[in-house]
C-alpha cells in the first residue's frame, strides 16, 4: 500500500509551482486554477481527475467521476480519481458540511469543460476542421461529415500539460445531453469493500514500520508525576518509551509487543475534578459565560407573545455524542530529518498537514499527507490526533511508526458533538396561526479542527496546555432558523466558550438538535391548535420545493389527517402504534427533506421499535441516483442510532461511556425498513446529500412515539428508561 520514503516534493508527475506542496494555504482552502492541477491525461487513454476532497465513505469518489467523464466524453472506466494528497491534489480545505459535490464537483466539471474545450481547438488544427464540426465520443474526436478523421484526446495530449486556467466560461454540457451523471453507476471501491481488499488506514504497512501505543491520562485533568521505565525494560520488541511532558507512548517492534508495553508501563499521576459529571450537565451549560447573537428578529416578539391566548413553551436537550466510528483512529508516519510523510484518514489533509509539520519542526511543503481511508467518521474523530501522535513517536525513533488507538481511547478522547440546550416558546393566535416564534440555543462550538499544532490533543498533552480559543464558533446556528414563514419571530445563538468537554463536527453539526427542537415543537404546536401535524406545516410553508417533497414523503408513508396523540393501543402486544414526520431544508437554503416514521412504544419496558422508515428527499440534480439512494438509507440507521441510544456519560473527572455495551449503537435487528423517494430537478444546481437527511429522523421519532402514547420526549437520547418515565408523566 505505500511509497518508499524519499523527497514528497518529487513525487508524482510535475505539478508545477501552484500546486501540490507549494501551493499558498489556508483553513478552509484555495484551490488552483490551473488547469492541469485538476486533470490529467495519460498515453493510454486515461484521464487522472485530481481532487483535494477525501472519500469517507458517502461515494464521492464515484460520482465525482461521473462528472468528469460526463463533460469530456469519455467512459467512465477510463477516469481515475485521486484525492487527498498533498503533494497531487489542489488545497480544498476541509471535506465537510455536504460541499463535496456543490464545491469539488462545480470546480471538477469546469476544468473538465475547459479541457474539452481546448482539446477540440486542437483537433481543429490537427484535423483541418472548424471546432463545429466535430464530435466526440469516447474520448475520440471525429470530423461529423468524414467519420474517418478522428484523433483521441490520447494522441493530442500524450501527457502533455494544458497550461491553462480554468475560466469558468467553457460551454458546460445540458441536463438533456447527460448520459452518464443522474445514472446508477457502481461504487468503484464496492467490489473490495465487500470482498476484504479494500485497504484502510488500519491495514497500512510500510517497509521497516515500528508500532506505537499510547498510554493516556486516566482523567482529562491528570498530570503525570513520574514515570518508571524499570517496569518495562526487557520486554521483547521494545525500541523506545517517549515521554513529553503529559504525553506518554511506547514503540516496540511489532503491534502485541506495543500493547503489553504499554499495559505494563508504570506511571504516578495527579488527578482532580474538571468535570460537572453529566447527571449535571444541562444546569452547568446555563450558567457559563456565552457569546450570543440573534440569527433573526422581526418584528414585536414580546408583545406578540403578550397577546397570545395560547402559549407554549418547551425546552429541549441534546448530549454529548460519539463518532463512534466502528475502527478506532489509526496513522502512520515516517519523519526523517527535514522531511515526513504521513498517512491518515483526515478530513482535511492541508490543514492537518499545517498542525503536524509544527509538531516536526519542518516546513510544510517538506510534509506529504496522505488521506488512507478510515472506519469513517462524518466529521472530527481522533483521526487527526493519532496523526500527531505517530508524527512525535517517529520523530523520536527515526523510523516509520503505525499508531493504533485502542476503543477505550478513542471514546475517551476523540472530540465530541456538542451538547446543546433549546428552548422555544410560541403564541397561537384565535385562527391557529403562529403569531409570535422565539427562539434560542446553548451549545459549545462544533469546531475545532486543527491547522494549527496548538490545536491538537498532542500538543496539548506535551505542553500542559489547553488549546487556544477557536477563532470563531460555528455550528450552532446551523437550521436553528425555522424552515416556517412567520411574520414574528427571533432566532439567539448562545455560544459557550468552556465546553467541559473537547467538541468538534460529528454530522450535520447544530441541525440536528435544531431540528428536533424546531419539529417537535411544530408537533406540539399543532396538537395545542388541534390541527392534523401535516397540515399545520404546510400552513407556514410558501416553498413549492418543501410543499412536494412533504406531500411526497407523505403520500408513500399512507399518513391519514389525524389529530395527535392518537393512543391507539394494541392490547395483545401491549404496545402502541404511532405515526411521525418531520421536514427541514437544511441550512435553511440547501437539500429539503421529509421524513416520516412507523413505530410501537411497549407500554411496560418503554423500547421503541421504529419498523419503517420514509424520507423524500430533494438536492436538486442528482449525480448517481443509487450511491444517494445508500446515503440516505445510511443517514437514516446512524441518525436513528443517535436519537434512540446514544449518548456521552462522564463523571468528574473523565468519560466513562468506554466501550459497546456503555455506548451502544443500533444492532441490525433494530434496523428497520426505509424508503426512500428521490425528486430529480436536473435544471437546479446538485446540492450535497451527506448529511440532510440525518437531522430529521429525532424529531420524527419523537412526534411517533407523542402520536402513539401522549408522552412527549425532549431529551435525546430517547431510551426506554427515558419513554417509561414520559409515560408515567402522562
């Protein structure tokens, strides 16, 4: 799987001064325009796409192709993909917010426009023929009126490079010529993944490749007194025990000899309380200090709510979550002087290639990352800290060193989704209609990914410090604005600025509990103004867009008008049924959503078996129907997952939520039937699908179970102990 060390500033073919190592940087990226930083055309046919997003698993690599393949008019077989590497690959920035093919894919089809372009003002100078007059097909241009003439792209560009930029005015091919892009092309990684020979960062092997294990504090505020490296002297394979400041790791020649090391490692530490300990968790987020903001503010929010005769209002809780990626963090690094490669499975290999070359004390053009697949992580894992941590540990042994963190690790110490705290409060007026919308959330940032070395857990541990205060908070205002047209309404954002614990992006960042709050409470609403649920939505909806994919959801999920709850109680099961939906477009501007679900609630243990699932789901133009059709499906089991199980515990000192049975995850016996409907608008631009369809499922699962039994659930996750406790409540 990997190159032998040498100078990552000559590998791969000549970039040129812009791209690769030696292009200029920042955070969230800045692509080239240069043409031949994006494409590549090879003797034999193949077109090498370049791009600087990664494959998390969602597909991207495949229908990113398609769209090269489409506007050249080549076989899809022939384009080849390469991504993340920063010694090929153009700097965009981080692979996040559902931007892959909105971002990646727009630049990717314009530079393939551009390349068409060029290429047929070739052919017209090779074949003696006006660029109108010919026609490509397979990668073949032809004379339309003497098929006979033809050259490939092939023998026009023989690898050479176009020297050009990327306009964006090259003619982009019309919905009405696609015949590649909106068609269910296989996953091109498919076929290993389902075989075992897809290969992962944990696979990872280089030649003369040491292995690390760390050995971590045994709270978050633990300092390390002292160290007795007696205890571990003469156990076979051990080359070296490196410790700086906090920061202890063991490497020892193959990976059992690295565990043992380290499990037998005697260390003294310090501890104290740091911690609020979660049965507290919610008091302690509204008593510290925020930065707050005010989204949206029309009109006279006070007085209208003064004037309401019916109020309601609501509070609603969400935890801290896990990534939970199914294979803990893993990377590889080989730092030799004045140079490192390293391998990972980042979301941003510029940024994070910034963060690891101040650990190496190096420049970062001298630092090659690699992107290697992980177990996936939509979002901020501890993939990036593993990184550093192998960086340090090859430093100090001179050789390559494979860092693998162990599940107790890396549910102690990855970054976690915010928790969050939303509070509405609405007035009815005599007509049903929502005259007055108020409201706010608490939550810590949802980012903190690094490019910076003082942003990393490493560096953290090495100096004693925590990390610098983010530059700016994002994320939880994401959906915190209603998808609903009222005339009264504000919107607050509360920003804590000292999260007990470490947080950053896990998928779709604040518009998940924005959603729960916004559509359980529209739920709520219409039960007060006793109005069937679909209904009141489409009160306060004037989007044609959002109307048909809520009617479409609606009519494949047989929903019948019904007034909520319904207590509709089968008594030989002892459980009752119940019907939800809920709706958003996200961000409030991107891919709209509906989702509807089919559960039972046991009367007497409280589990919720949801057994089907409906999602209508619009993002405009749709690049591979199939690989959407996988991400929703896949959207649906990990969001339904986080509304029904999970949750971060922690007592005062450190996470205590260590493993599978005190972090549970939806089993495949609770996966139930999901639908979906995909709505094709070839016209509009293609919007991201990664994450939309995960923010509406909490909200619909929690208006089915209000449906079914009366009780109302404000607090994710919605385990049984805490639906038997709603139920006794009434």
């Amino acid at each position: 799987m990997a190159e032998p060390r040498s100078n990552p500033g000559s590998r791969g073919r000549n970039r040129g001064a812009s791209s690769g190592s030696g292009r200029a940087e920042s955070v969230w990226g800045q692509a080239s325009t240069q043409l031949d930083d994006w494409l590549a055309f090879e003797a034999d046919g193949g077109v090498v796409a370049y791009s600087g997003k990664v494959e998390l698993g969602t597909g991207v690599r495949t229908a990113l192709a398609q769209i090269v393949a489409e506007e050249l008019d080549v076989p899809f077989e022939r384009v080849r993909l390469v991504m993340g590497d920063t010694a090929l690959t153009p700097n965009e920035g981080f692979t996040a917010g559902s931007m892959t093919i909105q971002s990646s894919g727009s630049v990717l089809r314009n530079a393939a426009a551009e390349a068409r372009r060029a290429l047929l003002e070739m052919a017209s100078e090779r074949l003696d023929a006006a660029v109108e007059e010919l026609a490509v097909q397979d990668g073949v241009i032809a004379v339309s009126r003497h098929p006979d003439r033809t050259v490939s792209y092939a023998e026009l560009m023989g690898g050479k490079r176009f020297n050009l930029e990327v306009s964006g005015t090259a003619p982009l091919k019309r919905p009405e010529e696609y015949h590649i892009v909106g068609t269910p092309v296989r996953r091109v990684d498919m076929a290993g993944i389902v075989t075992g020979q897809h290969g992962y960062i944990q696979d990872m092997v280089v030649p003369g490749m040491l292995h690390g294990r760390m050995v971590r504090p045994p709270s978050l505020g633990a300092t390390l007194v002292s160290i007795d490296e007696g205890s571990v002297r003469g156990l076979p394979g051990l080359v070296k025990v490196v410790r700086l400041g906090n920061f202890v790791g063991v490497v020892a020649e193959r990976e059992e000899q690295a565990i043992l090391i380290a499990k037998r490692l005697a260390l003294r530490w310090d501890e104290t309380d740091t911690l609020p300990g979660s049965s507290n968790l919610y008091p302690h987020l509204r008593q510290l200090p925020t930065q707050d903001s005010v989204l949206v503010d029309t009109g006279d929010i006070d007085a209208r709510l003064e004037a309401c005769a019916r109020r309601l209002k609501a509070v609603y809780e969400m935890p801290y979550q896990a990534h939970a990626s199914i294979g803990p963090s893993c990377a590889v690094a080989d730092v030799s002087p004045g140079q490192a490669t390293v391998w990972a499975a980042t979301t941003g290999p510029y940024p994070l290639r910034s963060a690891l070359a101040q650990l190496a004390e190096i420049p970062p053009e001298a630092l090659r990352l690699v992107n290697v697949e992980g177990a996936g992580s939509y979002g901020h894992n501890g993939a990036d800290d593993v990184a550093a941590d192998a960086v340090v540990l090859s430093r100090a042994t001179g050789r390559p060193v494979r860092v693998q963190w162990t599940r107790e690790q890396e549910f102690a110490w990855e970054p976690k989704s915010p928790a969050g705290i939303m509070q509405v409060e609405a007035g009815l007026g005599k007509d049903g209609q929502v005259e007055a919308w108020d409201y706010h959330i608490w939550s810590p940032s949802h980012v903190s990914r690094a490019h910076l070395a003082s942003q990393m857990l490493t560096a953290n541990l090495i100096t004693g410090q925590a990390a610098p205060p983010a530059p700016f908070s994002f994320g939880a205002e994401r959906n915190a604005r209603s998808n609903y047209t009222f005339a009264n309404q504000r919107v607050s954002v509360h920003y804590v600025t000292n999260s007990p614990l470490r947080t950053s992006a896990l998928r779709s960042l604040g518009g998940t509990e924005n959603t729960f709050a916004n559509e359980s409470f529209m739920d709520e609403l219409a039960a007060l103004a006793q109005v069937d649920p679909l209904e009141f939505r489409l009160r306060f909806l004037d989007d044609p867009r959002a109307i048909e994919v809520i009617q479409a959801a609606a009519q494949r999920a047989g929903w019948q008008a019904h007034i909520t709850p319904r207590l509709r109680l089968t008594h030989e099961e002892l459980a009752a049924f119940g019907q939800g939906m809920a709706f958003t477009r996200y961000e409030n501007d991107q891919a709209l959503v509906a989702t509807f679900v089919d559960l039972t609630v046991e009367i007497a243990t409280g589990k919720v078996q949801v057994q089907r699932v409906v999602v209508a789901h619009d993002c405009g133009l749709i690049i591979n129907p199939d690989g959407l059709r996988n991400q929703i499906e896949g959207n649906a089991v990990q969001s339904l997952s986080r509304a029904l199980k999970e949750e971060v515990r922690f007592d005062r000192r450190q996470v205590t939520s260590l493993d599978w049975e005190s972090y549970p995850i939806l089993k495949f016996s609770e996966a139930p039937e999901i639908e979906v409907i995909l709505i094709d608008r070839p016209h509009l631009p293609a919007l991201g699908a990664g994450e939309p369809s995960t923010v509406t499922t909490a909200a619909a699962v929690a208006n089915a179970i209000f449906d079914a039994t009366g009780a109302r659930l404000r607090r994710l996750p919605m385990t049984p102990e805490r639906v038997k406790e709603a139920l006794k409540k009434g």
